[in-house]
C-alpha cells in the first residue's frame, strides 16, 4: 500500500506489516526547534494515515545540515517520542536536499492498529 503517491514517490510504503516513511523536513527558514516539530507532526500524520503511530516506530535516521544543532533537536525529539517505546535512532550530518533544510527524518514502524 502506497500512501501519498507521486510519479517520484511515496509519503510512506506499508509492505509485510512494515510501515516505511520517507524522509520528513522541517520547512525552510526556520531555526532547528521550529524544523524538528515540523518533522515529527509530519511522521505523525502519516504514521496516522498508515493506522499506526510513533509508538510502533522501530528505528529512526536523523539527517543534520549542521550537527550543531543536534542537542537542540535532541531537546524537541525528547518531548515528542514515545518514552515506553524509544525507537533504534541513529544521527548524523549530511548536506540536505535544500539548503535552507536543517533536518531529514527518516522512520520505519510496525503496521497495525495505534
């Protein structure tokens, strides 16, 4: 099942009980803080539109422009995950698709009910 298909891409990808969620951005000219909320409520609308949420995120890949910004990303993402169910995470700094994106976030979560 594809969720937000385009001629280049998906939103997310649901194939044998696994919810594959392409890269979310922050929106451009914004500080790290503003970006990352803007990241995670976009994995949340599509984690919600697959019939999941962040609880039954398996693993997580943090793209930064600017590493930073990681303890300031690491300050949002700590309020937003799920405490009882912290994904595999792993960050790191790569040059973004445009240069005013500071951060890419990558999820994978189990399908099924939220």
């Amino acid at each position: 099942t594809r969720i937000g298909a385009t001629n280049r891409m998906s939103d997310a990808v649901i194939y044998n009980g696994i919810v594959y969620v392409s890269g979310a951005v922050g929106r451009t000219g914004t500080d790290i803080e503003t970006q990352t909320r803007a990241a995670l409520a976009e994995i949340d609308e599509v984690l919600a539109q697959a019939g999941t949420d962040k609880s039954r995120i398996l693993s997580a890949t943090v793209w930064l422009a600017d590493i930073k910004d990681f303890d300031a990303m690491n300050r949002v993402w700590d309020e937003w995950v799920d405490k009882d169910n912290p994904p595999a995470r792993a960050t790191g700094q790569v040059p973004l698709a445009r240069e005013k994106y500071r951060i890419e976030i990558v999820v994978t979560a189990a399908a099924g009910p939220a």
